[in-house]
C-alpha cells in the first residue's frame, strides 16, 4: 500500500524527521496561516508541490487531509557525490540518468536490469518522473531497495558534474549512425534513457559525449525504453568483462 501523511502537522512533521517526500499534494484555493508556512517550507527545501482539486486529496485518503497529501518515497534518496565516492579505488563507475522517463514500471525493469549489471546509482530528476513508490519497487523485484537512487534538481547540471568527474556522458538513442556495440564503455560511464515517447530532450543531447543506437533487423525502429537499457547496460558489462 502507498505510504501517505495527511494534514498540516503530520506533514511537516515528516519533513522535519527527514523523511524521503515523493510529492506534497495542496488543495486548490487552499489558504491559511499554516498552509501557507508549510508551503514556504516546502519551497525552501525544493518539495516538489501540485494544487489538486479537493477529489483528487480525497482519492488519497479518507482521513482529515486539512487541505494536504504528502507521498512518502519508498526508498530513501542517496548522496550521488557520497555514492561515487565509494567506488573502490578497482572499480569502475557506471550511473544510469533518466531524462523523462515516467511510466513506473519501465523505471522498475530498468532499476533491475542496473542492478543486475552493478550500476552504482540511478539518478532521477524532481520533475517528470515516475514516481518511486510500492509499485516501483515491486516492478523492480527489489532492485531499488538494493541501488543506490539519486534524486537531482537538474539534470543538465548533474551530466556536467559527472562529466567534469571523469565519467563520459552516453545516449540511447535511435537518432544516430554510430551504433552501440562500436563504442568503447570500458571506462566511467552514464548511461541516459530518455522518455518513452520523445526519447533524450534536445538540451540533454547537447551534453553527451557520444550519442548510441542500438542496432535493430526488424520493422520497429526502436525498443522499449527498458529493454533498451538493458542492451545498454549489458554491453557495458560485457566489455568490462573482456576488457579484464
């Protein structure tokens, strides 16, 4: 079941204890002195925030809302710095980005398939993003209770971090000649999956070192986003694995 905390205390009470806050639903219209003050809150520490008609607080649960839902995460969000700073010294990074991609249970087989190939970490963005919720866990058969997720503001932001961090930045994408299995991923890498109906937005393009298509026979130009990522993610394993 979803976890929800409903009404103005018991929310700010979970932001204050910390907890991973998935999205703060407010009633629209919504006033009040401490509405208002959890809004400033929120603002304060980049919560993502929607106005939602009263029906949609009502859906979430039965209880006395006072105007706001909060949805609980069900992972706790890591540290992308902490994380890459524990790779062993013999490892070698290897980061999945998602720019766009919103349907729960491709970001599931995806979490599993990084899994599976020992990513270091999933980067999410705040906005347009499938949420990471019960649902999410479960299509990722516990992946993400395992992989460390990282939930950034930017995206574009974080490429250049990563970038300027020695990792080279690698697209999936259909739109290109030069195809995955002559690229060299044997060193830090991540990998960005775009969004399942408009692939890698244009501004995200523009920062990746090389652009990858992965090579289909049949009519269908392209795959699924999460099968897609699993060519990605174990080409780079088997390079890495030939490379030793």
């Amino acid at each position: 079941m979803e976890d929800i905390v409903f009404g103005i205390r018991p929310v700010l009470e979970a932001i204050e204890a910390g907890r991973a806050i998935e999205k703060i639903y407010f009633r629209k219209g919504a006033e009040g002195q401490l509405l208002g003050e959890l809004r400033e809150i929120c603002r304060s520490r980049r919560l993502v925030m929607q106005e939602v008609p009263v029906e949609k607080l009502n859906r979430l649960t039965r209880g006395n809302h006072q105007g706001v839902v909060a949805r609980i995460a069900a992972v706790e969000y890591a540290d992308l710095n902490e994380v890459l700073a524990a790779v062993p010294a013999d490892g070698v990074p290897l980061v999945v980005v998602f720019d766009g991609v919103t349907d729960v249970r491709n970001f599931g087989a995806i979490a599993r398939s990084a899994e599976c190939a020992g990513a270091h970490a999933l980067v999410v963005p705040v906005k347009n993003m499938a949420p990471v919720n019960a649902e999410a866990v479960k299509s990722s058969a516990g992946a993400l209770s395992r992989i460390p997720v990282c939930r950034v503001g930017s995206i574009r932001n974080t490429l250049m971090a990563l970038r300027n961090g020695g990792l080279k930045i690698v697209a999936a994408t259909e739109k290109s000649d030069t195809l995955l299995f002559g690229a060299d991923l044997t060193g830090p890498v991540a990998i960005v999956m775009g969004s399942e109906d408009t692939g890698i937005s244009k501004e995200v393009l523009k920062l990746c070192d090389m652009r990858l298509a992965i090579p289909v026979a049949g009519t269908i130009e392209s795959l699924n986003v999460s099968a897609a990522a699993a060519v990605m993610l174990f080409e780079t394993v088997r390079q890495r694995i030939q490379d030793k």
